[in-house]
C-alpha cells in the first residue's frame, strides 16, 4: 500500500500531464478548510457550504482550467501553460488566505507576491506540482480538525446538558409583566470597578438603585466570554464549557441555544410571552440559525458569509422603542432580550494595559448614556415592567492578550474577567422571598421564573454560583 502510494506520488510529479482543475481545486481547498477549522462554529450552515464551495472550489477550478484552454489555443502562449499554473498555486491560495485570516484582501502585499512569482515562474515553472503536493499536505491537519468536529457532532449529543433537574419548562406564571432584559457587554460590577485594576468612580450604580433597582453584590459570571455565558444563561444550567475544546471564544451549537432554542424562550412562549431578539451586530447569528423569537431585529440575509463580527450594525435602542411604540397587543405578555455592545472587554490591540483600561472606561460612560436612555424610555412607556441589566463577564481589564486571560491566577484580575453588573428592577418587594441566593447568571431565569409563578420549590434546583475559565494547556481549570 505504501508503496502504491509512493509510486502513484512519483507519477504525479514526474509524468508529462498538466492538471488546471486540480491547481484550481487545491488551491482554494486550503484556504476554505483552513478557514472551517478555525470557525466552525459561526459558518456551520448549507448556505455557507454552498456559496464557500462556490467561490473557494467551483470558480478557482475552471477558471483555472479556462486560462489553461485558452492559453493551449494560441501557439505563442501554449509554452507559459505551466508557469501559469506555477503562478495560480500561489496567488490564488496567498488571495483566498488573505481573505479567510484577515477577512480582506491585501492588496498591495498580493500585488507585490504576484510580481515575485512572475519573475519565478521562468526558471522554476515546472515545480508548481510540488507546490501542489505541499498545499495538500497543509490541508491534512484543518481537514482532520473538521473531520474531528463533524464527527463529534454527529455520534454525541451536545446538548443533553440542558436537560432539566425538575419540571420548571411546565412552569406556569401567575404574574405577567413585561420583561426588559438589557445586556451591557463586558460591564464590571461595583465591586470589581472600585478596585484594582480598573479604579474607577461609576455612577452608574448609584443612579440605578436610586431609580428603584435592586443591585446585587459579589456577582459574577459564570463564564468568560458572549457564547458560553450565554448559552449557559438561557439554558439555566452549567454546561462547564464541555463543547469549546477547539476555540476560547467558541462552543458548539451555543449560537443556536442562544437565538432561542432554550428552555428560557420555551418558558415563555409557552406563557403565552411574545419574544423580541435585538441585537447590535449580528455575532449571535452568524451561523443563520433559525431565530426562535418572535421578532429579530437583524434578519440573517443582512449578515455577509465573511463576517467580522462587526457586520449589520443596529442602532438597539431606537429598535427597541419602534417596537414598544408600535406595540398593539397590550394584552399580551412581552419579553425583550437586548444587547449593547459596550462596554465590552478590552481588545488586546497591543497599546498597553492602560491605555486598554482607559479606553474601556471611555465606553463605560458611553454604555452609561444608553443604559440611562433605555430604562428612561421604558419606565415612561411600561412602568409596570421588569427590568433586568446583566453583564455576560467582566471587562477584562488588566490584561494585554489572550494568554494571559486564560492563565489568570491572581484573584483581582480573575474577578476582572467575571464579576459583572446585575440589577433588577422588580417593582415590588415580594421578589425578596426569591433573590436571595441570586449570584451568578445561570440562575437569573430561574430565579425570575420562580417570583412569577411563586414557585419556590424551583429555587432547589439553583446551580452553584461557580465560574470556569479555559486553561491554554489542559482546556478546563
């Protein structure tokens, strides 16, 4: 076997036949198995697997073979057919990685490339089936990555963590107001904002239980970052980051339990709330999962298949008050989940863990303009409502790039990543007979759950208020 491996490689590199389909195919097969393996997750859709076998497999491969053909029908040409075929192993491989790492062309340093290989192409032409093997061999290791991935999702139930340790999804309210749950991305909570390493005089917190919030203290997190704390949150279970073996911003199947189909969504829906997703950018729906609420403000056609997460852009309060104003069915149960994209957490752009720090606080008193905005609009449009604020993590100040994130040991920067802001707005003091235990975010539904239906058997079955992070060596510490 190894040998008839051996020698049908032999022949490959040293018959006297040209391959233009399959330069073409190599050299978009690569980039696009490079770029599946490093985003499953967020293009795991058909429509991403037919427009990316379009533009990285189908195009490359005939339009390679097209140049091919035409340069056999002209006598002059017909001797640069190899060296054309030199030239499309790189170039087109170098534009479509270009594409897939940096989600855009570099047009200049692509230009430049394809100067080079120009002037290479007259003595070295005839390698180019080397460089086709060589792309091969790199693909092995994404395409095993892939393999790997598809498989597991396949054999194993990813989310079987969901499953309920009671009857709470047959739960039924007695109480139903609306309910308004605001997102601040990446906001800190009082506790962490006072101290090190963020040192800062919030107002916000003043303001908020002046204006009849109940501020808890000591919360956190229960997960560093959107796609776990999330998902973890509207599954109201720990899921213990079991399924992000391959990414430290990723999980499998999370984008889906987020866009609604969890048990959070189907509590409500099956109490007859009608459900509101609205969202800034279109992070949350990068895979076109179906949207299980009622009402999206982002509709998936508006996000582009190469997505830098900062695509589709909404303005979420003005979204949020054309629905509330444009609400004509009063009599039925509303419930909006909204998300701000500030302050979100440090981006680990290089300038240093201060000038991090202070632009991350510029944005907190931006986030603070919109949070003050939006409870204003609803406090004068539904007084009645519950309002929830909740941070998905902390603001990750303290820390200049992702490894030290994953590594952390020191408490104050550990707090820096979980403790968050959480703040309810109740509207009566019956919700002290609930909230008592409430400290991390896997049990804000729950808790709710149980005020509205005045079930207090289901606060036995509160989650512990633990956090995990993904440690750099062994996943999971």
């Amino acid at each position: 076997m190894k040998f008839n491996i051996k020698e049908k490689f032999d022949n490959f590199l040293n018959n006297s036949k040209d391959y233009p389909l399959l330069v073409g195919f190599v050299s978009g097969f690569y980039p696009m198995i490079f770029y599946y393996s490093n985003n499953f997750e967020s293009i795991n859709s058909w429509s991403h697997l037919a427009f990316f076998t379009l533009v990285f497999l189908v195009i490359p491969s005939f339009g390679t073979w097209f140049l091919f053909k035409l340069l056999d029908s002209f006598q002059k040409l017909k001797p640069y057919k190899k060296h054309l075929l030199f030239i499309s192993i790189i170039e087109i491989t170098a534009i479509f990685m270009s594409q897939v790492y940096y989600l855009t062309i570099k047009k200049k340093l692509l230009l430049l490339l394809l100067i080079l290989i120009l002037f290479l192409s007259l003595k070295f032409y005839e390698f180019y089936k080397k460089i086709v093997v060589f792309v091969v061999l790199l693909s092995i290791i994404p395409f095993v990555k892939c393999v790997n991935i598809i498989v597991y999702k396949q054999f194993y139930d990813t989310l079987s963590w969901m499953k309920q340790m009671d009857n709470i999804e047959r739960v039924k309210f007695i109480k139903t107001p609306n309910i308004y749950f605001l997102e601040p991305d990446g906001y800190a909570s009082k506790e962490a904002m006072q101290n090190n390493p963020y040192n800062y005089k919030d107002t916000i917190y003043d303001w908020l239980e002046s204006n009849s919030f109940t501020l808890y203290k000591n919360t956190r997190s229960n997960y560093p970052a959107s796609l776990a704390s999330n998902a973890s949150m509207f599954a109201l279970k720990h899921h213990y980051l079991k399924n992000a073996s391959y990414s430290p911003f990723e999980m499998q199947d999370a984008r889906r339990i987020i866009v609604g189909n969890n048990p959070t969504i189907a509590i409500f829906k099956n109490n007859n709330y009608k459900t509101f997703f609205i969202v800034e950018d279109g992070y949350f729906q990068q895979s076109f999962q179906k949207v299980n609420y009622d009402y999206h403000n982002i509709q998936n056609y508006e996000i582009p298949f190469f997505s830098n997460d900062n695509n589709a852009k909404k303005d979420v309060y003005e979204d949020l008050k054309k629905c509330i104003e444009s609400d004509k069915e009063k009599n039925i149960p509303k419930f909006y989940f909204i998300e701000k994209l500030y302050p979100h957490h440090v981006d680990f752009d290089g300038s240093g863990k201060e000038n991090l720090r202070n632009i991350y606080l510029k944005r907190v008193e931006t986030a603070n303009i919109w949070i003050k905005k939006t409870i204003d609009l609803i406090s004068k449009k539904d007084p009645s409502g519950i309002i929830i604020i909740a941070a998905d993590h902390g603001g990750w100040v303290g820390f200049e790039n992702v490894d030290q994130l994953f590594a952390a040991k020191d408490r104050k920067l550990i707090n820096s990543i979980f403790c968050n802001l959480v703040a309810i707005k109740w509207n009566d003091d019956k919700h002290i007979n609930y909230d008592k235990g409430l400290k991390s975010n896997v049990n804000i539904f729950r808790i709710l759950f149980s005020y509205l239906s005045e079930n207090k058997i289901l606060l036995k079955h509160l989650q512990e208020d633990s956090s995990y992070n993904i440690h750099q060596e062994d996943l999971i510490f």
